[in-house]
C-alpha cells in the first residue's frame, strides 16, 4: 500500500502520475475521513477503553471532552495498565495528552505525507476549534482514489468512444482474425498474452472499451487456469466482425466436479500459485459473469475444454 501512497510524493515522477496527484491535491481530508470515530471519556476507565477497543478492533482511542479531542489512548498504554494492574485508572490519567492531529481542510496529500512523517497509519481529524470530527487512515485515501480514478477512464473512454464514432476505421482494419496460443503449466511469466493480442486487435477494431474489458477478463482468467491448473493447452480466439469466439482445450487433468469448481471461492490452487496471488476461487465466476455463452467440459483424468462468446452488440 505505501508504494500507491507515495505517488503523490515529489521523490516520483509527476508526468506519470499527473491525474493521480491532482486527485490527491484537490481532495481535502474531509472528503475521505471516516465520520463516525469512536471515543472514549477522560473519566473512562482503562477496562471500559480495552472494550471499545476490542468490539471495535481497533488499536487506539482519541479521547474527547465535550466533543474535543484532549488525549489518545492506544494499546501500548492499555498493555502497560494490564502489566501494572492499572485498568481501574481513568483514560485522563493515562492517556497521551500529545495528539499527532490532522486538520480538516488539509489536503489529501499533507495528510499522507504527516502519516509518513510521524509513522502512524491513522490520524484523528480536528477542525479549527479543535473538534473532533473524523479520522482518517491510508486506506480511506486510496479508496476515494480508486472511486474517482474509475470515473476518470469512464469519461476518457467515452470521450474515444465518440472520436470513434466520427472517424469509421478503414476496413481493411475491421477484418477478424483467428488467433491461436500455446499455453504452458506454471509458465506465470507470459500469463495474459493471449488476453492483451485479443484485447489489441479488438481496440483496432474500436469494439466499445466495456465490451473488449469482459472479453479480456475472462480470456486471461482462462489462461491463468491452464497455466495453475493444467498440464497445458491450447486457447483459440476467434474475431468475427461482431462477435469474439475463445475455445481452451488443455492436456487434463481435468475437473472432478464442474459444479463445484464454479462456486465463488472454490480453489484446489496449490501453495505456490497462492503466494504469487492467484487462487481466490473467483475465475471461473468471473468468467460467467463476463460472456454471453459459455460452456465447460471436463472430467477427473481428462482435459478441460471451456467454450465462451462475448457479442459486441453493434
Ligand atoms: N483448466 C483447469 N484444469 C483443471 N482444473 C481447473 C481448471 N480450471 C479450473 N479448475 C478447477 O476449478 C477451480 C476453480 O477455478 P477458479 O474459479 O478459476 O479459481 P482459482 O483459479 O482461483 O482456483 C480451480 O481451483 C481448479 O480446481
Ligand atoms: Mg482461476
């Protein structure tokens, strides 16, 4: 995750990362703080704090006096009270009286640049009369990001999608084409070949930016398949004018129960194939979800052979 919130640091380089950190300049912490904080009262006991602590999961508790913020209480102090048999003693005898703040108009940026300063993934948010208002964590940025991002490519594709529509392609550019892949076991370094040539030719094709997504989805959860789960195989794409045809044959073993195998979270994805982050059990889901048609065949012992058709509907 630091490596996403730090590009928004000058030490990257700004060209790249244009609309990322024009986003994280605009955006001011109230825009992605979280609103309901949990506190506690500095006549709160150490017991009461652990409490909130534990049925809210969390690690620290602003304390708050009159809905402002006068002290934290984290689970170093709570651990420190456990050792000392101190949990009767209240949150304002304890508590850190020294907040790591951060106010509320600050932009996005300062705020992740103060977490990194002071070491801490999460900041209380205060407004000008030192009320609490909020608190903020790395990820409640990186999720408003992410929100705004898809926004963004929505509006850029859009904005092709009608250049297109005023320049038709010259036909020799329109014509489909067969294409045909070797897919090989445990070869994880050319995984999503066969996904990005189809998703190439169908962007010469100017198939609308949604469709060409759906179809490269489940092609390269297809691929990655073959190459975790199988001995091997073959996938074939066909590019009609109006259609995309994908048939994958590998060389087994084969599926024991289909069925099973298309439950969401279903996975038999051995250690080595989770730790480089696949085998959440969700491809041959996704795959569903993404096409028109679609049909599975396989048996323990034998090979799997997926068909599947995405329309363009133009
Ligand atoms: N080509 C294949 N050959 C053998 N088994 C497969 C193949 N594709 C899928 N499977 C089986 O179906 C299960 C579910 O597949 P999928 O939904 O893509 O999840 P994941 O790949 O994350 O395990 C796999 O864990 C595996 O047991
Ligand atoms: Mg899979």
């Amino acid at each position: 995750m630091s490596d996403a919130i730090s590009l928004g640091t000058a030490k990257t380089k700004q060209q790249d990362i244009s609309i990322i950190s024009e986003l994280m300049y605009q955006l001011k912490v109230r825009d992605v703080m979280t609103k309901n904080v949990h506190t506690v009262a500095p006549e709160n006991t150490l017991r009461e704090v652990q409490a909130v602590m534990r049925d809210n999961k969390i690690s620290g508790v602003p304390v708050a006096s009159d809905g402002k913020l006068v002290g934290i209480i984290s689970l170093d102090d709570i651990i420190r009270a456990l050792d000392f048999g101190e949990m009767d003693s209240t949150a304002e005898d304890k508590m850190t009286r020294e907040v790591q703040t951060v106010g509320v108009g600050v932009s996005v940026i300062k705020a992740i640049d103060e977490m990194e300063q002071c070491g801490f993934g999460r900041l209380p948010v205060i407004d000008r009369d030192h009320y609490l208002v909020g608190i903020v964590t790395h990820w409640d940025v990186v999720k408003k990001l992410i929100f705004l991002l898809q926004d963004v490519v929505l509006k850029a594709e859009a904005r092709e999608r009608s250049l297109a529509d005023a320049t038709p392609a010259p036909a020799n550019e329109v014509e489909g084409a067969t294409y045909e892949f070797d897919v090989c076991k445990d070869d994880f370094e050319n995984a999503g070949i066969a996904a990005s040539t189809v998703k190439k030719q169908l962007q010469k094709m100017e198939v609308s930016p949604a469709v060409i997504r759906r179809i490269a989805v489940a092609m390269y959860e297809t691929e990655i398949n073959i190459i975790i789960h199988s001995l091997g195989g073959k996938m074939t794409a066909e590019i009609f004018p109006d259609r995309v045809r994908v048939i994958s044959k590998d060389e087994g073993p084969g599926i024991a129960n289909v069925e099973k195998a298309l439950t969401e979270g279903f996975s038999t994805a051995s250690a080595k194939a989770r730790e480089m982050g696949f085998g959440a059990g969700m491809g041959l889901p996704n795959i569903k979800r993404c096409v028109d048609d679609f049909k599975i065949e396989s048996a323990a012992g034998e090979s799997t052979t997926i068909t599947f058709g995405v329309k363009f509907n133009i």
